[in-house]
C-alpha cells in the first residue's frame, strides 16, 4: 500500500480510468459481436456503423492504438463485403468538361546587371 500522498492518489486515479477502460473495451467488444452475427442479415450496415463507433472511440481514449483500430475497420468492411452488406459502389457521375485554361501570364524577372 502506498504510503506517499501523491502515490496514494495515483492508485486512485489509475482505479478510476482502468473501469472507464473496461467500460469501453466491454461496449466495443458487444459491437463487433453484434456485427459479426448480424452480418448476412439486413442490420449489418447498422451494426458495421455501431462497431466502427466503438472502435474510433476506443481509439480516441487510448484505449487500442489507432493502427490496430484501422485495421479491424478495414476488417470489417471486408466482412461486410463479402457477407453482401455493404453498399454497391456508386458509378461516376459523367465526366465533367474540363474548364477553358487560361493563357499563363508571363512572369516578370528582374535583369543582373
């Protein structure tokens, strides 16, 4: 047990953020299960929105690194892909015309002497 008063609130502090942690990895773990049943069903897009959520806020408390988040995101779109859920990519718009160019005005150098 420690003995020092800043110590002593350390452990209080480190008490409180490893159950706002839990918390998160709880709710983030709920998600992805979640998304992972509902992924051949109708729900899936609204369950890949939830977890893909999760796992920015995971990111955003420290709680997983933002690489590994970025990758189960990429994860799971994948999933969704090959379970049918995610949505057909959209065709281009037509080509717009590309704009008349202006003539390049003629840059002024000054002369050496």
């Amino acid at each position: 047990m420690p003995i020092i008063k800043s110590a002593k609130k350390r452990v209080r502090v480190a008490k409180k953020a490893a159950v706002r942690n839990s918390k998160t990895k709880r709710t983030l773990k709920g998600a992805l299960k979640a998304f992972h049943k509902a992924v051949t069903g109708k729900d899936a897009s609204k369950e890949k929105r939830k977890a893909q959520s999760a796992l920015d806020v995971a990111a955003k408390k420290g709680v997983m690194h933002k690489n590994k988040v970025a990758r189960k995101q990429r994860q799971l779109a994948k999933a969704a892909k090959v379970g049918g859920t995610a949505k057909p990519a959209a065709k281009k718009a037509a080509a717009k015309k590309p704009a008349a160019k202006k003539p390049a005005a003629k840059k002024a150098t000054p002369k050496k002497k």
